[in-house]
C-alpha cells in the first residue's frame, strides 16, 4: 500500500514518486505545517510482513536519526501513517553524482572537493560507530551551491548492530561494493573507502574501475583485477591524484586509507598544492601586468643590475634562473636602490641650478660696477 500522488495524508501532500527499490518507497512531499520539501519514505508493498526488511528500516531510522552533519540528508521523524512507518528526511535539491557523470567526467579540482565532503560525512558516521555499506554515485546529492551531501542509509549499520543479512550473501551495489563485501567476510569502515574509490575513480574519468558482462565478471575484478591507472584514462588527471585512487581501491583493507581523515587529508594536500602553484602564476602574472612608471623605467634602462633585482622573475639571457628561488615581490633593494637614483638625479639638477644662478648675480654685479664707474667718468670730464 502507498500513498496517492496529489493527495494530502497526516499532514503531508504528496508531490511525486522519487524511486522504489525493495528498501523502500521513497516520495517527494510537501510538510503542510512547516512549509517545506521533504522526501517521505516507507516500505514498499509487502514489505511490512517481511521481518528482515522492518529489521532493516527501523535500523535505518535508528542510524541516520544520529546522524548530523553539513554533508550529511538531515533526518526529521519517524512515525505511523494509516498503519504504515514511515520517516522524513531533508529534500535536497540538486542532481546526484551519477546524474551529473551521464554528461561526462567531472573536472578534477571539483571532483576532489566532492570527495573531500564526502569524506567528511563518513568522519561523522565512522566516528559514530556506523558503516554505510550502500555508498555509490547516485547516494552523493550536489546542492545548487556545489555542496555535496551524503544520503542512502538503508543499508547502514552500527558496528554492534545484529547481522541481518545471511552468510554468503552479497551487499552493497554490485558496482561500488569492496571486495570484502564480495567475499562476505566482516567489515569495517574501510569497505566505504572502497566504495568511495569506486565513485571518485568514476568522477575523475566518467568510467567504473571495474566492468564486466554479468554480475559474476564484475564481483571477481573487485576482487581480482587491477584497474586502469586514471591518469592513462583521463590525461587530466595527475598521476599523484591517480595514485591516490588507486590506494584507495587496495585489495586488501590493510592497504588502503585507513581511515576517511587520512584519505581527506591526502586530497586536500594534492589540492592544495596545485592550488598553491596556480595562485604563484596568477601573482606573478599580475605583478608583470603592473604598469611601469616613466622614470622608474628610464632608471632601469640605465642599470641592468636595477633590472634583475627588481624582477628577479625574469629570466636571464645568460644563465636562466629558476622563478621559485627568488621571492615574488619586489625585492625591497631594488627600490633603495631606484630612490637613491631618484635622489642622485635630484642633486645633480640642484647643484646645476645653483651654479648657474650664482653665475648670473656676479655678472650682475660686475655689470653695475663697471656701469657706476662709467657713469662718474663722464660726469668728471663734462663738469665746468
């Protein structure tokens, strides 16, 4: 039994049917009360008389409740509608990671980022003793903003939650699970480092590490074969970050990141790096662009030696120098030594000026004393 599309039930009026799967029936509604989008979701058909799959929705509910964080679907409640269970949780809009992979690769700087979120959601729930065990593409939402934020706990469980699943039988999605998952033995949190491998591998080159013409081919390359580095898939990548990947989709747990900080902490050091580089070229590019005063140009076309310390970035005619050993700015020598000829250009102009104008008063000086004498030569020989 499920809800009519259109109709309003406890307070809640159902939008759209958003998907179904046999972990639940999950529809798009509107909370009459608190004026917003939330996504409702119960069990499907049949589901009810199932104990496994009731065991299974009530563990969810109990998990995700506990769960908050900024990359994380925030839950609301859980309750009874006309006899079924159902629980509320945020809607978020946005595409999922593997709607957005349907137009090709992501670039890897944003890929990155998204992976660095998720990995901050999966610090919050490994730290709260809970394995996500479903973590694909399409369980990592992209808000609007850009925000990655983790979702699809049905198949979560808390370490010292009762095993619900039998022996030998495989969970998780057929093409993001670990090949512990694989194998059916116990799991830890670094089967979500796999997974999460898995989806950034698809990220960075739009293709899965591992495919295969049935379902059989697929869970033995989990297992056993060596994907393609992503570098050689995509050119984009570095193969710093395509090492990382591939750590991340170790064989064995023992290999891989032992944890989603270490994993974090390994991207954001890669970003960070390149990010470093980038803004260096962008600095030094402005600084070139900065307009150059006249005088400040003529005094470095009379001192080559000005020149060079002033933009130690340039390169030499005669032995290249390497930009990253010297400082971007401008060295504070080279602008003593463009005040002081400045300066030496202002005394030589004032001592001219002063030589010249003392020439001028003596020989105006010279000029009425001759004149003087003159005129009183004169007066004495006209005098009767």
């Amino acid at each position: 039994m499920g809800f009519e599309v259109g109709k309003t039930v406890a307070g809640y009026e159902i939008v759209e049917v958003l998907g179904s799967s046999k972990l639940g029936v999950a529809y798009k509604v509107r909370n009459v009360f608190a004026q917003r989008f939330e996504i409702l979701k119960i069990l499907p058909k049949g589901g009810q008389d199932n104990e496994e799959q009731t065991a299974r929705f009530l563990r969810e509910i109990k998990v995700h409740a506990r769960l908050v964080h900024p990359h994380i679907v925030t839950f609301y409640n859980a309750r009874e509608i006309e006899g079924q269970l159902v629980m509320t949780t945020e809607y978020v809009p946005g595409i999922t990671v593997a709607e957005r992979l349907e137009v090709g690769p992501i670039a890897w700087k944003d890929a990155v980022k998204y992976a660095c979120h998720a990995l901050s959601a999966l610090e919050c729930a490994h730290g709260s003793g809970i394995i996500h065990r479903g973590l694909t593409a399409a369980s990592l939402v992209i808000t609007t903003e850009g925000i990655v934020r983790l979702s699809g706990f049905g198949l979560a469980k808390s370490i010292g939650d009762p095993q619900l699943t039998a022996v030998g039988t495989v969970v998780g999605a057929l093409r993001y699970i670990s090949p512990e998952q694989v194998q059916g033995t116990a799991l830890d949190a670094r089967c979500d480092i796999y997974s999460l491998g898995v989806v950034f591998y698809e990220m960075l080159t739009g293709k899965l590490p591992f495919e295969g013409k049935g379902q059989f081919e697929i869970m033995l390359a989990h297992v056993n074969a060596a994907p393609n580095h992503p570098s050689d898939v995509n050119a984009e990548v570095s193969r710093e970050l395509g090492d990382i990947v591939l750590k991340a989709l170790a064989k064995e747990p023992g290999q891989r990141f032992q944890n989603a900080q270490e994993f974090r902490a390994a991207l954001e050091h890669v970003g960070a790096g390149h990010g470093q580089d980038a803004a260096l070229a962008s600095m030094g590019a402005e600084i070139l662009a900065v307009p150059v005063d006249s005088a400040v140009a003529q005094a470095s076309n009379d001192s080559q030696s000005a020149s060079q310390l002033a933009f130690p970035w340039q390169e030499s005619p005669v032995q290249p120098v390497a930009a990253a050993a010297f400082p971007v700015t401008p060295s504070p020598v080279s602008v003593n030594a463009l005040e002081a000829a400045t300066a030496e250009g202002a005394s030589i102009f004032g001592d001219t000026f002063a030589s010249k104008l003392g020439i001028s008063l003596a020989a105006c000086i010279i000029t009425l004393i001759v004149g003087s004498i003159a005129s009183l030569a004169v007066l004495a020989v006209t005098k009767p």
